[in-house]
C-alpha cells in the first residue's frame, strides 16, 4: 500500500497530510500524554495485586514511562521529517553531521524483554 501512496506525489502529499493532523491532534495537543497518564493509573492497580506478575511494579512504572517517551520521541522524529528537518531514510539520518531526535537517553530495554 505504501507503494502505491508513494507513486504518486499527489498521494504522498495527502498521507503526510493525515500523518501531520494525526500528530498534532494526538500529541501537539497534550492528548496524548493525557490518555497515556489515564491508562496507565487504571492499570497500575492490577500490576501491584497480581501475584504472576512478570516484572516487579518499579520495572512496570520505568516501562511506562520509557513507553511514553518512546512514542513522544518517535512523534517528534515524524513530525520533523515530514517538515523536512530531517531526513526521512535510514541512510539520510546516519550520514553524518544530520540533525536528528536524541533518543540516546532511551533504554528500550527498560519496556521489558518478552
């Protein structure tokens, strides 16, 4: 599907256009944040109780926030290719001296390892 969006300029155009009001409707807005902060409260309840639990409630408060700064990062990082601040290819964003989000302070592995 990509393919045939990216075939035509036309088509490209619009899909960063959905991709742009998309990010600032979920994350320019606070939305995001305000939702993440609510799922996370609802849930935190249950991760204390449950005695088969996979990781301790400190490892579930540390993945929840490195989750949310994952998708933070990742918005900003989308947001600023698609108003050409960055490069939008993997071989554009390693050459050296491009700007890019700082994602260095990230631990993936702080959301688990399942």
């Amino acid at each position: 599907m990509l393919a045939w969006i990216f075939e035509k300029e036309e088509y490209t155009e619009m899909y960063h256009a959905y991709f742009a009001e998309f990010l600032e409707e979920y994350f320019g807005s606070g939305y995001f944040e305000t939702i993440f902060a609510s799922t996370v409260q609802m849930i935190a309840p249950y991760v204390k109780k449950d005695a088969t639990k996979f990781c301790t409630f400190e490892e579930f408060e540390t993945g929840t926030e490195t989750l949310k700064e994952f998708c933070i990062l990742r918005a900003e990082s989308v947001n600023a290719q698609l108003e050409r601040l960055i490069p939008s290819t993997s071989d554009g964003q390693e050459a050296e001296g491009v700007p890019f989000v700082d994602s260095k302070n990230l631990s993936i592995s702080s959301m688990g390892t399942m």
